[in-house]
C-alpha cells in the first residue's frame, strides 16, 4: 500500500498535524445520531445507500441517478479505474498518490504531468498541448490539490474540459477539499463536460472513521460505476450521517470562519520563519518547504517535542525538502509556530 | 446489483425472515464499545486494520500475515476474483449469487455445478470427475451453504482438496454461516492445501450495518489480495469491534444454544405442515419449498401477516417453488408457524 499521513507511534500526546481533518471533531448532532443508529447494526444497510443518495441530490439539486457512494472517496477512484478501465491516463502531478495505483491495477498506461515545483501553478495551455499529444482517456486533477493546496479556477478549468470533450475523453476530478475553500466547485459543468466529480465528506465533518465519499457524474457514467460496484459497501452509520453532516448549517459556517482565519494566520506566521517557505493555500493544510535541513531530520526534531508533519518525498514531483501541515485549532498552531521559531532561532533550520 | 434478502417495505411491524442475522442482537459488550469509540472517529484507521488481525490471529491460532480483513465477507469476494483474475471458476450451486458476479467482473470463464434440488447432496466423486474434467483454477463452494443450509463434512472436502491441490487449483470457501454449524472448519486445512477462507462476523455478531469479515490463507494469496486491497476499507467501529466480539464466550454460548433448539424446533414443526417440505439445515436458515402454490404467493399472503420470507428463484438450481426463512426468536418463530399452520388448514398453501 501506498505511504500515507497519520501518526500511529506509541506517544499518546503527539498533535497529528500529518492528516487534514477539520479539528472542530464530530459534531453532537452526528453523535447523537450515531448514538441513537446503534439499534439498528443488526439490519442490512441499504445495498446501494439510496435514501443518503435522495438527501445528496437534494442538497446539491441534481438527480439522483448523478449520484453514487463510496466507501469513502478511496472506493470511488478504485471503482472508475475499475468500471472504465481506461487505456491512457494523465495524471496531474504531485497529487494524492492513490490515483496512479488505482489505474495501474486496472491495467492503464499512466502518463505524468508534473507541475513546477516552484510555484505548482497550472498552465493550462501547456496542459492542454500535452492532452492533444498524448490523446489520454481519462486526466485526473484534484482540485484544491493535496498535497499542494493550490485551487484551479473553473474558467481556467473548462478551457481543459472543452478540449477534453473534443477528443473523446474524461476529467476525473477529485473536490475532496473543496468544501474548505468556499471556492466553485465544478459540480455545475458535469452535464455540458464529460466529468466525473469526487467528494468526501470524511476531510470537513471529520469522520475519517466513518469512511464517507459520492461522485457526481452523468447517467451513463454512474451506471457503468454500477455495474462494478460491490453491494453494502457503505455501513449503516455512514449512511445515517448524510442527512445530518448536510443539514448542519451551523458546524459549515464555525468550520469555513475557523479554516479562513487559520490559513492566513498560520501562513503569514510560516512566511516570517527564515529557511522554511511556505505556499499559499486554498483549502486546510499547507505544503512547505525546508531550506537546509531535510523534511525527515524536521519531522524528527518536532516530534520530539510532540508533533508531527507529513513529510512529502513520496509525491511525484516533490523531493525530501518539502512537508505537509495541517490547518488545526489556534492553540495546537501556535505550538507548532512557536517550535518552528525556536528552531529558527537556535538555528537547527 | 443481484438481488438479496431484507425487507424494505413501507411497514414497521413486518418480522424479517428474509435475511439471516442472529436476532439476539448486538451484544451490550459492543453497544459500549461503539458508544466509547465515536470519540475516535475523527482519526483515520488503521489503514489495514492491523490491530483486528492481531486479535483473529490469536483467536483462530494462526499467523497474522494469513489474514486479511474485509469490509463485510463480501469486499474479499471481489478481491480474491480481482486478485486472481482465475481464468476458469467452478462454483458449487445453489449458492450465494455474489460469487458468479464478482468472477465474472474479472472476465473468469464461469462453469456451474449445480446440486439435485431433490436433496442437494454434495458427491464429491462427482464434483472430482468433473473437476478434473474441466479444469477449473478456482472452485467456488459454500459450506454450511447459503440457502440450502447443507455442511458437508471436512473429510469429503479434503477428498476434493487432494485433486486441487494436484492439479494446481484453489478452492474458496465461504464459512459465512460455519460458527451457527457448530461443524469442523476448514482452517486446520490451508496449510497443507490450496485453500481461503471466507469468514463473515455479521451474522452470528449481527452486525451487518457495520460490515466486518476476514479471510484466511497463506501468505502468497494473502500477499497477492494486498497488492489490490483499497486502504482504510475497513471503518474504524468495525476494528474497534472485532476483539469486543472475539472475546464474548457467553454471547457466542447463548446464540449456539438457542440456534441448537431453533434449528430443530422450526424443523420438526414445518415437516408436519402440510404441502410445504423443509429440507435438514446446520445452521441458522432453512430453506423450504412449496408443493402447489409458488413461493412468490406465499410470501405475500405471509407478507399481509407480517411475515416476510425470502424467495429463492434466483438461485441457479432453484425455482419459483423455494424459499428460505431465518431462524429468528422462539416469539418470532411461532408467529411464522402459526401463520403457516393457519394456511394449511384453510388449504391455501
């Protein structure tokens, strides 16, 4: 399997800041309704979550045959891989890295675009060239970008899809931290562009636990998910989530405020540390980079004081200098500023 | 999708013989488990559930790197069929319709064995010539059987298991329904032969709204699912479950003296019902056929009392006359016995 985020060691007071989950924690709404949905573990959930299905085509006012669930976002990009097993794909890099395994399982060549590091910007022309050249039938983007949190237009987006739809091909993006950057998603385009579009519900309500994910695509699309899609995949709790992490107004609006306010606190405080750079970010974590030391011998410094970062050596595109951090409450990114400038100070960085 | 037992009828009161869950319920053990464990939710889990195959390793007394986990029996179905991509399957029918499907979206060359419906005995001379007749990389057999809750003994499978394992095959055993049986496993026997075994926490636990099933084998196979096993398919009160359930001697005590008394109970009393014959079962279903009506009219008579049964005409082997009942409490059971008494006499059956 695939390296990922998330601090398994043996100290229990380790602030984790190496998996991008909404800090806030479950809210007492989904408490209460986990609490009184225990009674119902001895029933089957419903085989393919048709009832969630109703409250997310509600929601985002599309029809419910555009809809279908996953066992988290993760069974999603298996399942299109799986169900469209497409010959060529173009993959926009550095980016979550279980896309590319998720196509090599199903047998596609995989083509890498990889953006410059620099900056991790987007030119679309030059995207758009490569696309003509290589003909893929499938181009992936996440869209912001884990792990860069970089947030492409839709404009400069649909200049990519008109070409897509020119030459027969599909855009999977993947939105699983769009709901973070109160930014367009591209949920209105999937009827005029062939895309398929991958939430997750698990990063904003914080129910990693839970396994929460749908994709918003065509009939033609969704059917063929169908056809491959394995029955119960979703556990009844996940299920009984839907209505009530939607319904929530009030945990949307405490979340967006607490993730607007930490982005440009903790960025601007980054931006003030020597030998450490930090990108500008659309969405609940950022990517950063080290100037002399290695992201590892950081990694190591800051656990020993009880936190720990997502080194990124294992992105395409990204080398041992950069790391991952978090958005997190106000007073664990203090501890984390505060140990980075001490750092900064006795000159370790 | 194929179609499954459940009712998901409009009406609260309908007694549900249609699936095959251990009515007593999720155990207070689990209750409290669940309810300490929301706090957790926020965490990712483990992302292969290595925690949970400690403790099955324990329990069973094999090697952890023999098991896989699986959210529900049914993802290790499809994985073992995407692993493998076998090009030839053999499966032993009336059986559970997943498997057909699962091998089939692994383009395998499907061939059927199917049982007499008159009593639906294994020959395992039989099955061998036909084996060695076709060839198969993979046969497919569930034991004690879903629907016809037949178990054939461990020294007529190894009589198969010794022609597998010269002809370099692989057999598949689902042991779903195997902890109701109290029958012999199959689990001393995959050191020496090409052998998995399926495993499914959800009926004898009921928990079928959490999904948790495991599989067990040598490390090659284990190996070879890993390599296509999806992360974090396993949600984190699943995990949580799994030593909570192993560890409950006295739910486990109670359920196989209860499914002891139920099995024979429902048994005897169908076999003196006029025009409906019950066919011998170790384990917690029977399944029945009808003598002059179809099945599909007995379910809606029995449906207009509050009774739902599974019919079984999508079985291959089966026909509109079979259908399948849990055994569910001794109240419940009586209810459906009655309604079925009451049929009889008034010659409707």
């Amino acid at each position: 399997m695939n390296k990922h985020g998330g601090y398994y060691g043996e100290s229990k007071d380790v602030i984790d800041f190496s998996v991008n989950i909404n800090p806030l924690g479950i809210s007492k709404n989904l408490e209460k309704a986990i609490i009184s949905g225990i009674s119902q573990l001895h029933k089957y959930p419903e085989i393919d979550g048709s009832t969630a299905i109703k409250h997310i085509a509600k929601h985002y006012n599309i029809k419910e045959n555009h809809i279908t669930l996953g066992n988290g976002a993760i069974e999603l990009i298996y399942l299109f891989a799986r169900a469209l097993k497409p010959k060529k794909v173009l993959i926009v890099h550095p980016t979550f890295n279980e896309y590319k395994r998720a196509f090599k399982l199903s047998s596609s060549e995989i083509h890498e675009y990889v953006l410059d590091k620099h900056d991790f910007k987007l030119n679309e022309d030059d995207l758009i060239n490569h696309i003509k050249k290589i003909k893929p039938d499938v181009i992936v983007l996440c869209n912001p970008n884990n792990p860069t949190g970089t947030y492409n237009e839709v404009n400069k987006l649909e200049k990519i899809l008109k070409v897509i739809k020119e030459i027969n091909s599909i855009m999977f993006v993947d939105e699983s931290f769009i709901d973070f950057a109160n930014k367009e998603s591209l949920i209105d385009y999937y009827r005029k562009y062939p895309l398929i579009i991958l939430r997750s519900m698990t990063k904003f309500y914080a129910v990693p636990g839970l396994r929460l994910g749908f994709c918003i695509a065509d009939e033609q699309i969704i059917n063929k998910l169908y056809q491959y899609k394995e029955p119960w995949s979703l556990n009844y709790l996940s299920l009984r989530a839907v209505p009530v992490l939607l319904e929530d107004k009030e945990y949307e609006e405490v979340t967006i405020d607490w993730c607007n306010k930490e982005r440009d606190y903790v960025y601007s405080a980054i931006k003030d540390i020597d030998n450490i750079y930090v990108y500008k970010s659309h969405t609940n974590f950022h990517i950063c980079k080290t100037e002399n030391i290695s992201a590892f011998q950081l990694q190591e410094m800051l656990l020993q004081k009880g936190i720990y970062i997502r080194t990124c050596e294992d992105f395409i595109g990204l080398d041992d200098k950069y790391f991952r951090i978090a958005l997190k409450t106000r007073l664990e990114n203090d501890k984390l500023l505060n140990e980075l400038k001490k750092l900064a100070r006795s000159e370790c960085l």
